[in-house]
C-alpha cells in the first residue's frame, strides 16, 4: 500500500463497554479556553492526532515498469496514472522524483480522478527546499476547488484545513468549520477530529463540549486507525473527568467518572471509589470502595488508594475484614512512595 508523505499529512490542529451517554444529561458547565490551552495533553493531542492517508493503491513492479507506463498513457487509465505518481512520490520500486509525480499526477487529473488533483494541490503547496520546485499557491487552490466540485470530501477537509491554518487561503475559522461539517457530511472520518477540536476550543464557532464528544465518539467508532482511536479515548477520558469535577450532581458526578475510567482515564477509579465509600451518587458500598481503590492500585500505583485501603482494613468498616497486615502494607507501600498518611499510619501502627 501507498500512503501519503509526511509532508502531505492532515494534521489535527486543535486537538462504550460504555454507559449510554444518550442517557446521561451533559451539564452546561464549560472548562475555561485556558485550561485546555494550557494542558500538555492538549498539545500532544494537537500534534499526534493526525491521519496518513491510505489511497488503496498496489505499487507496480520495476521490471517492466516503462511498458507499464506507455501502456497506462495509451488505455487513458487515470488510477494507474496516479499510482505511478505515488510512487515516484515516495521513491517506491523507482528513485523519488517530484516532478516525474507531478506529470503523471496532471495526467490522472485531466481524465478526472479528484484524487490525483488533490495530491497535485498539495504538491504545488510544498515548500521548494523539499519539493525542488516553485511552490504555486494559485495551482494549489485550482485543483482542490476542481476536487470540490467532483465532491471528494478530502478536498473539503484540505481547504478547511487552510483556511483554519492562514496557509493557501485567507485565515478564516468559520469558514473552515463550513468546509469540515461538508466534510463530515460527505462520510470523511477525519473531519470529525476538526470538528471536535473546533468546538471544543470555540474556534470559529461557540465552545460547546457536548457536539465536541459527539464527534470524538464518532472519531473513535468509525476510524480504523489505533493511534486516532486511542488519542479521542485520551480526550473523552480528560472531558468526562474535568465535568466531573465541576457538576453537583452527585449521580451525574458518579457517570461521568465511570465514562472517565471507560475511556482509559484510571485516575478516575480513585474517585469512583471515593463515592461508594461516602455513598456520592450511589448506594454506600465499603466492599465496592475497596474494589476501586485495589484497580487505583494495580493500574498506577495510586498513593491516595493505598493509604486508603490501609484505613479500610485498619478500621473493618461494613463488610470489610479486619487485617492489620494488609494494613500494614499498603501504609508501608504508600510511605515508600512518599505519601505522609502512609508514613504517619505506619509509625502510629508500630
């Protein structure tokens, strides 16, 4: 298979078992722009949420590969076309030559292929210390406006892409978020991420984080790509867990935690059990509590849920057992990785 160039990639510039979100009413309460801004995470996802795009394409096979090509000239064959220019757009079984890609690229978009006429676009749009050529932003706008008009949803999502960047085109937010919704409407999964990240910061269009996980949940349903899929479950993850914090509804507080933990957040499992051992937004549970405070535990070594879990067997609330020796060590486990009730706990017990 064939895949773009890095240089050629859509990068993402924002950036269930589940419970039924339909069933879970989404508070309006908002994160401020500057706590995301300001989030490491956001810049990760930012700058790892991204798609190289697979055009399906079976390289053909240095030998022979001249007869290949007078024999696609001679049949008028636009899809062969382009997969010669892929090739030698990555040096794939022949030497990497741009401007060999962009003859058969301009070949493939004369007989119609919108593919080929993206590709072409964002050939022109290369700097000339990689490409070796003049960049040409004119070039670049015609072929993806021809794309437009043959309606290929990745010439939308390009557009969008520039127009939200001030590269190509004017800087214009609200008419990238036009460009990605016709996109989206088209079927493109990869304007999805745009969207989400769009109205998750308020970029040309009001901050509104319930469409914002409606596209990062549709992202993580219909892409077949793991690294796409795992970066939306970082961002739910993050979403649920920063509205948790804020809502006083206890029983929405507990939902939207349990979508945290769903979505790879296991910090969330603390909280989750902080609430079964007050009885927050659910029925008071000590055995539940322990459960979470052990899955805080095993998945990172949660301080917090050792000293807890020291005090749950130290005190034997409900259900619990009585057991001075686990006591003991999750007060030893927890001192030993800096927790001061731990330490304290453990002194007090000897």
């Amino acid at each position: 298979m064939i895949k773009i160039s890095k240089y050629l990639v859509f990068i993402f510039s924002f950036c269930f078992p589940l419970l039924s979100v339909a069933q879970i009413k989404i508070p309006v309460v908002q994160p401020t722009r500057q706590q995301f801004q300001e989030s490491s995470e956001v810049v990760n996802f930012n700058q790892s949420l991204f798609s190289e795009d697979d055009l399906g394409l079976t390289p053909y096979s240095t030998v022979g590969l001249d007869d290949k090509k007078a024999e696609l000239l001679a049949n008028d064959d636009s899809l062969g076309m382009l997969t010669v220019a892929m090739m030698y757009l990555h040096g794939v079984n022949t030497e990497q030559d741009y401007k060999q890609a962009r003859e058969w690229l301009l070949a493939s978009s004369k007989l119609g292929s919108s593919d080929a006429m993206i590709q072409l676009a964002l050939l022109y749009s290369l700097d000339e210390k990689i490409s070796k050529m003049k960049a040409r932003e004119d070039l670049t706008r015609k072929w993806l406006e021809e794309a437009v008009r043959l309606k290929n949803s990745k010439a939308y999502l390009e557009i969008g892409r520039m127009m939200e960047t001030g590269n190509i085109y004017d800087l214009n937010t609200e008419k990238a978020l036009k460009f990605y919704q016709l996109a989206a409407q088209a079927g493109n999964i990869n304007s999805y991420a745009k969207l989400a990240s769009m109205y998750l910061f308020g970029r040309g269009v009001k901050q509104d984080l319930r469409k914002a996980i409606s596209y990062l949940r549709r992202l993580k349903k219909e892409s077949d790509n793991k690294s796409i899929k795992g970066q939306a479950d970082i961002y739910l993850a993050q979403i649920y867990f920063d509205l948790a914090f804020q809502v006083k509804n206890k029983k929405t507080k507990f939902s939207l935690y349990q979508l945290s933990w769903d979505h790879g957040n296991k910090q969330a499992g603390d909280a989750i059990a902080d609430m079964y051992y007050e009885g927050a937004g659910v029925k008071k549970d000590y055995l539940k509590a322990l459960e979470w405070y052990e899955r805080s535990v095993k998945s990172f070594e949660s301080v917090y849920a050792m000293e807890k879990l020291g005090f749950l067997y130290l005190k034997a609330p409900g259900d619990v057992p009585r057991d001075y020796k686990k006591a003991m060590e999750y007060f030893e486990n927890a001192a030993r990785l800096g927790g001061v009730k731990g330490a304290h706990m453990l002194g007090y017990m000897y």
